[in-house]
C-alpha cells in the first residue's frame, strides 16, 4: 500500500533524484573532461577530434579537414579563449606504427604587436601554425616551419594551399549524455542532443592530401601540452608519455590530454588509469592499457567472449583515428562532423544490444565550405 | 606401440588428475569472488570503500572491478551478464524493473539530505522570493532531457505562476555563467552549489516553498518515517543484481550486502572523512585542482547520509515514492510496487 501523500507528489510529477549527486561534472562523452589531472583548465581539454573530406568529388578527396576542439559545453555569450601557453597539436602517423611523422603545432598569444592597430580590447589572440616532420614531429621541442600565421576568429591562408579557423564554433558533437549517465534509458520519451546549443574552441586545419605523405593510410590524434615547472611537479602526472626537457632548471612540456578515436578514454578506461592514458603516446596503448580495455568489452560484450574483445581491443588500441585518404570518410574511416560516432560506438562495443542514443544528427546545419562548423551560438 | 600408448595415458591422467586437485584446492582456499560495476559517481563510493578499505575481503569476499563513466553501460554490463552486480542510477534500475527486468535492490546505502540541489541566486541581486524570479533568466542543467532535480524546481516554480526564462547551464560552469551575467538564478546540485556559494558568487534563496534548506527535489519526497523518531529521504547508492543471482549465490549475495554495511558504517565514522573523500576522488575525480577536489567532495558528502542495514532492510518507502515521481513523469511504463524489486533470499518486507 503506497502512502498516499507520497501518492499524490507522484501524480504531481515532482520528481527528485538524481541519487547522490555526482561529484563528475555534466559533461563526459567523445573526450569531454575525460581527464582527473589536477588543474587542467577547460582550454586545455580536448572535446572531439575530426578527419574527413570536404566532400566525395574527386577535388574534394585532395583535402583533409582536421579539427581539434577544446573547451566542453561553452554557454552561448562567453567568449573563452585558447591558452596562451599550451601547445595544442594534431599529430599524423603516416607508416601505420603510431608514432607521429608530422605534427601541426598551434599555439596563441595575446600580445599586441606595435604593427597593430587594434583596439587593447580586441578580444582575438594570434595564432600560428607550424609544421614538423620526421624526428621533429616526435620530440615537442622539435622545429617546425610556419605554415600559418594569423588571428582567431578569422579564415587564415596557410602557405602549400593550407587553409586555418581557430576559434569559437558550434559544437558538432550529439549525444544524449544524461541518458548515458543513467538518468533515463536510451531513446526513451527523454531523449535529446545534451551538447544542443552550446559551443567549443576548435581549430580547423586544412591540407591538401598529398602533403600528409605517400600512403593513403594514415593516422590522426590530437595532444595538448602545457609547460610545468620541472621541481615538485614529478608525481602529479602518472604514467608513460611524459615530454621530458634534459636540463632540470627548464620548465617542461607534459601532455595533459590526449585523443584520437571517440570515447576510448571515457569509456573503455578505468579512472585510475585516465591519467596515464592523457599522458601516453598510442604506440604504447596496447601494452600498457589493453588489459583495461578488453575487461570493459568483455562485460559489454553479451557474449563476453573474451576472443572479441581482445580483436576488438587489438583494432581500438592503439588510439588513433584511422584514415584511408583515399577513399571518402565516414566513421570508422576517418571522422566527419556528422558522423553518427556515438551510435556506431554504442553498437560496436556492445555488438548491437545498444543501437544507439537516437540522437541522430547536430542542432544546428554544418557549414559546405571552410571552416564547415556551424557558427557559435 | 601399446606400451607407449598406456605411458602416455596414465601420465596424462596423472596431469588431469593433479590439475582438478589442484583446482579444487584453489576453489576451497581462495575467496569467493564476485564482479561487480560501478559508474563515476558518489552512488559507487560504498563499493569503492568496501573494497579498498577491506570489507569485502573481511567477509571473504573477492571482487572484480569493471569500472564505467556512465550508469548506462554498468546497466547494460549487468543486464546481459557481464557482471554480476552493479551501481546505476534508481531511475534507470526502476525503469529497467518496468519494462520486465528481474532486477533486485542488494543493498542501499545512501539517503539525500536538504541542500543537495538548490536555487541559487547572483550574489549582487536581490531575489529572495520565487516571485522575484518573474522574467529572470535562470539556469538549469538540462531544459529538454529528465533532470530530476530540475524537474522539481521547475514546477515548484510552476505553482507559483512565476514566469522565467529557462536557460541550459551545466552545474560546473555555474561560477563563470553568474559572472558572465549568463543567469540571474539558477538550480545548482552539489557541489557546484555549495562551492559557488563559498565562492561568492551566489547565494541560496530559502523561499520556504521550496522546502527545508530550499532544496525542492528532496522536499518534493518529503520525509519517509522508517519506525523510529528518525526519518528518512530516500534510498539511494543502490547495488542492484539480477534475481537469479540472488537464487543461484544467496550467500555470496549476503556477504556483499553485509560488506556494504560495513562500509556504510565506515562512513558514517567521521574519523573516516578524509579517507572517504580521498577514496571519492580516487575513483570519481573530474575536471579541477586537487584543492578543487577536496572541496567538491567534501560538499558532495556533506549532503549524504549514509544508512544501511545489514539485515537487509532498505528504504523501500523512499524507493517507493522515487517509483511513483518517476511514474508521473512517464518515465515508467507501468505502476511499480517496488517491495518485490527489494525482496532478498534473507528479507521480507
């Protein structure tokens, strides 16, 4: 027999519950605030990363689009900006060993040169690109020539047909998050685009296609990189990938965030090792993180079998967004900004038992030329 | 040619043999294990304190982990048997319930107190009232999708007749929208709420409508009377199974509910709190400073009282009136009288 007071706030409606109420902020998703290190502000956070073609003509297949975006869940009228001492990079493998042969390195200042007239309030920062090959790629105080230079918030033309947006944008990420979080089930009468309406910080890269090398095959992550003092810092970041300087005096550069593939870190990870995934090269994935991975496939699986999940772990490690250049993307080849990532991922890990959030596609409509994401809200 | 073939026979009966001994010998001396999923959440903190404080193992219990940043996935995990137990939301559990699942409440935990969620207001405007919010923009987590908490405000609101203009702000960034000038109010669960508070950057507005320490969404439950002078809000930090595994494991099912007791009764020991929360942060940490942490999981904690009995007993009123709320949301399929979703092998209700 149900009390009847409590009957009627039933009928009511008024609800409570989030149970205990988490301690995990709203937004956990593609890479969104994936990461427990301590300090890492929101600009320093990867969100998503993209690499797709403008199109499927033949034109169109002579570029890569690639997208770095940072700042989760942006509300409308904030104006955050990038850090002016983080590196962000996209790094591309190009010989399928997961280790980086070029990296494009972005990095932004908000001093104004006595060149300029702008107003001291002009709130756009510079932003310049430079391109590292080879052994550069890989060492982050590798030299780099400059391919772009310019300022945020505006279309920037790099040098070798290269074309640069850094700046506020839509967030082309869909998914219903609460439903995730298990505030409702999939695709009940509660579903809905959380990221609907808010913004990120991307950068836009584009390439013509045979600058990214010889073989159409290559692979695409996104880090960023912030300068720490190099004194009592040392037990703060767990884990391999650390971009050590020689000399002690020297500030170094650790990797904060890392992400290639949607999710890997956010759902196939546990949380101790989070951190240690951020601060990681993908080369070493399999040996340090596959044992995490195949656990969580296995209790996914409805079969758990555990054969499928080390497949599956064996093709999802090491993080990289695979790209065949040569033929049009979609997910898993490649990503492009409509690509129904979450449905795909939900399917795969849970071999068709979760179909997806049926969230099906972006609040707002892309853009068809460059940059191609919507405009900020 | 025979003779060989004998030699080889006996001696790999001898291996067969020895590796079934062997095997028993483990099965009798080793614990007897059981798996269990969790999801980034203070609703996970008695698993995680029972395990890394040893309660587990003191009931001769040994546990594999399988780790989830989403409530969702442990459902799944433990729905199609991957694992054997599992922490998620009640609202997905009970919706799950609804739709024919024989899931079982193991063990609760955990019940809200006021000030888990509340309105709070810019620190340099005046609104002291609902009625003062009449055409103020005010942020809620979520505008479209279930968000209990702000569900309960929303029509708390409602009542009133008060007009707002609603806006999406996630609980973290709170602090910037109020600086930003982005809300003038806002509904703001813990610990966002009691950080911005400490903060300076808003206040709580306690129009008494909204209930004791103006948290409408555990005043829309109200107080449970669980028989003696205390009362209760309600059930929650659930760790659900399958019956079957009730059935099949009755007794590994009843050590684990008694080594979440154990962990229950841990948390309440204050000499534990720094303990506790460094176990919150270990397995819940998000986006922030350490000194972030400490705060926000102190805040978290402050909120939560952490009942649980080991015979079994939950707040099954609590969980009654969760059924109900979320039945008026049509987020249930059916009515629930959910005594049958916490019947256990060693509990009556």
């Amino acid at each position: 027999m149900r009390p009847k007071a409590r009957h009627a706030l039933g009928v009511a409606g008024v609800v409570a519950v989030l149970l205990v109420v988490s301690l995990v902020p709203l937004g956990r998703t593609a890479d969104h605030l994936d990461q427990p290190f301590p300090g890492l502000p929101p600009e320093n956070d990867i969100t998503d990363v993209y690499a797709f073609h403008p199109g499927t003509s033949e034109q169109d297949l002579g570029k890569v689009v690639l997208v770095l975006n940072v700042h989760p869940l942006t509300m409308p009228g904030m104006s955050p900006r990038f850090s002016t001492d983080a590196r962000y990079l996209i790094k591309v493998d190009t010989n399928g060993d997961a280790v980086a042969d070029i990296a494009y390195r972005f990095t932004f200042d908000d001093d104004d040169d006595d060149d300029d007239d702008d107003d001291d309030d002009d709130e756009r920062q510079r932003v310049r690109v430079e391109t590292l090959r080879g052994r550069n790629a890989r060492n982050s105080d590798g030299s780099g020539r400059t391919s772009a230079r310019g300022w945020t918030e505006s279309i920037v033309r790099g040098t070798g047909n290269s074309w640069l947006f850094a700046g506020l944008r839509d967030d082309p990420f869909f998914f219903d998050l609460l439903a995730f979080r298990g505030l409702h089930s999939f695709c009940d009468g509660q579903t809905a685009d959380t990221f609907k309406g808010f913004n990120v910080m991307s950068i836009v890269w584009q390439v013509p296609t045979r600058s990214l090398g010889k073989s159409a095959n290559i692979g695409v992550w996104a880090t960023i990189e912030m300068p720490m003092p190099d004194d009592d810092d040392d037990d703060r970041v767990p884990g391999p990938g650390l971009t050590d300087d020689d000399d002690d005096d020297d500030e170094r550069f650790v990797q904060l965030d890392r992400m290639g593939r949607p999710a890997i870190n956010t759902v196939l990870i546990s949380t101790g090792n989070k951190a240690a995934f951020n601060a990681g090269a993908p080369k070493d994935d399999p040996a340090n993180f596959k044992s995490d991975v195949v656990a969580h496939l296995i209790a996914l699986d409805p079969m758990h079998r555990p054969a499928r999940a080390d497949f599956l772990a064996s093709i999802l490690l090491p993080d990289v967004l695979t790209f065949d250049t040569s033929a049009p993307s979609a997910f898993l080849n490649g990503r492009g900004l409509s690509d129904d990532v979450i449905d795909a991922e939900l399917s795969l890990l849970t071999d068709g038992a979760l179909p997806g959030d049926c969230v099906d596609g972006n609040d707002v409509a892309f853009l068809g030329a460059f940059p191609y994401l919507a405009p900020p809200h | 040619m025979g003779r060989a073939i004998r030699i080889v026979s006996l001696a790999l009966a001898i291996v067969i043999a020895g590796s079934a001994m062997l095997l028993v010998a483990s099965r009798l001396s080793s614990p007897e294990s059981v798996s269990i999923a969790t999801y980034r959440h203070s609703g996970s903190l008695p698993v995680w304190v029972a395990r890394d404080v040893g309660f587990f193992a003191g009931r001769g219990i040994g546990v594999k982990l399988v780790e989830f940043s989403g409530g969702a996935l442990a459902a799944h995990a433990l729905l199609t048997g991957g694992v054997e137990a599992a922490t998620f939301p009640s609202v997905l559990a009970l919706q799950k319930v609804s739709a024919g699942a024989s899931l079982r409440l193991l063990h609760a935990t955990a019940d809200l107190l006021p000030g888990t969620s509340q309105l709070l207001a810019r620190a340099d405007l005046n609104i002291r009232s609902l009625e003062d919010l009449q055409d103020r923009t005010v942020g809620f987590e979520a505008l479209e999708s279930a968000c209990s908490p702000c569900e309960a405000f929303r029509q708390a609101i409602d009542r009133v007749g008060v007009r707002i203009v609603p806006v999406a702000v996630p609980d973290y960034k709170i602090a910037d929208a109020f600086r930003a000038g982005t809300v003038e109010a806002a509904v703001v669960s813990q610990p966002f709420n009691s950080l911005a508070v400490e903060d300076g950057v808003a206040y709580v507005v306690r129009d008494p409508r909204l209930g004791p320490g103006g948290d409408a969404a555990v005043a829309a439950f109200g107080s449970v009377a669980n028989g003696s002078s205390d009362s209760e809000w309600l059930a929650s930090a659930g760790l659900w199974a399958e019956e079957a595994f009730l059935k099949t494991r009755p007794a590994v099912a009843r050590k684990v509910s008694l080594a979440l007791a154990d962990a229950a009764a841990w948390l309440r020991d204050p000499g534990n709190g720094q303990a506790a929360r460094d176990i919150l942060i270990r397995y819940a940490g998000g986006l922030g400073t350490m000194e972030f942490f400490h705060r926000a999981s102190a805040a978290v904690l402050s909120t939560t009282t952490w009942r649980s009995y080991p015979d079994g007993y939950t707040d099954w009123q609590g969980l009654q009136a969760q059924a109900d709320a979320y039945e008026g949301m049509r987020l249930l399929d059916s009515p629930l009288d959910v005594r049958a979703v916490v019947s256990t092998p060693w509990f009556e209700p």
